[in-house]
C-alpha cells in the first residue's frame, strides 16, 4: 500500500481540525505540512527512506516517527489538544468477559 501523498495528508487534516473543533491553520510547501493550531504548531514532513516509517511529526521539543495516517493523526491530536483524553475501544471475543 503506497503512502498518502502530503497533499492528501493536508487535506484530510484541514478537515480533522474542523471535526476536532480546533481553530487552526494548515499550510503546504514542497517539503512539509505545518499545522498550527491552540497556540501550538508542528510540522510533518517525509521521513528519509533508510527509516521504516513514512513521516516525521516535529514539535518545537521533539520529533517522532509514525507509521500510519491513523498514528498521524493521534500524534497531531495530542500534540494539539493534550488535554484530550482519547477514545478508547476494547474488542474481545464473546464469552472472554465475565457477565
């Protein structure tokens, strides 16, 4: 599966910040994404290819590597929003859990 191109990457977190109700921006260049956004700002750009994941996401203290859009986009939310508890979700098969 090939990765997503910046230009999807920034389209779908325009619309992520709208469905997160976060007031913010995102620009493109040639070579980054950057999101700023609840006085925060950070960068995603293509992670070099010796590496196993397909982007970095940049904050003014650290950067990481993350492997999947669904990775992106927890790494953008708590990097925005740290405040924001997340959404957990627990499958198990039926009859594993007592009654």
């Amino acid at each position: 599966m090939a990765a997503a191109s910046m230009e999807e990457l920034g389209a779908l977190l325009r619309e992520t910040l709208a469905v997160w109700h976060l007031e913010g921006e995102v620009r493109l260049d040639a070579q980054e994404i950057e999101v700023a956004a609840a006085g925060r700002r950070l960068h995603i750009v293509a992670a070099p290819g010796d590496v196993l994941f397909p982007w970095l996401v940049r904050t003014a203290e650290k950067s990481r590597g993350v492997a999947s859009v669904a990775a992106l986009l927890r790494t953008v939310r708590n990097a925005l929003d740290p405040e924001h508890g997340g959404v957990r979700l627990r499958l198990a098969p039926r009859g594993v859990l007592p009654p």
